[in-house]
C-alpha cells in the first residue's frame, strides 16, 4: 500500500471519530493540537518499515510537524525509492 493510499485510509477513520466529538471540543485549541500530534504519531507508528530512519528523526523534531507536511515528506522519500 503506498503511503497516499494509507493516509487516506486514515485519514478516513479520523474522520469517523472526529464525528463522535462534541461541538465544545472542536472548538478547543489546546484539543485539536493534542489530537493533531495524535493523529501524527499514530501515523508514524504503523507506517513501513522503510520508513523507519525517516520516523526516528521526524520524532525528535521540535515542534512536531503536520501530518500533512510529514505525508508530502513521505510522498518524496517514496517516489525516490
């Protein structure tokens, strides 16, 4: 599975979940930036093994990227490989 379709896949499910959160929490900052790194480690978790040098290092970054900005990240790696 290449790293678009998986995102997307995931992508989806977060949708799912998003959809049982109440409209005080959609609204709260400090939430949506806990869910957003969330989101970005789960991401990173369960991505292939190939990518494993390239997660240790998005890890330690500080302050952690997007996972939009990871996957076009990833996008590159991938097409390079």
């Amino acid at each position: 599975m290449s790293v678009q379709e998986f995102y997307s896949s995931l992508t989806n499910l977060w949708d799912q979940l998003a959809l049982t959160e109440s409209d005080e929490l959609k609204a709260f900052g400090p939430y949506i930036a806990r869910r957003e790194q969330q989101q970005l480690v789960q991401f990173l978790m369960v991505l292939r093994i190939d990518f494993e040098c390239l997660r240790g290092s998005i890890l330690h970054r500080s302050p952690l990227p997007s996972v939009n900005s990871i996957v076009s990240e990833l996008l590159a790696e991938e097409e390079l490989d």
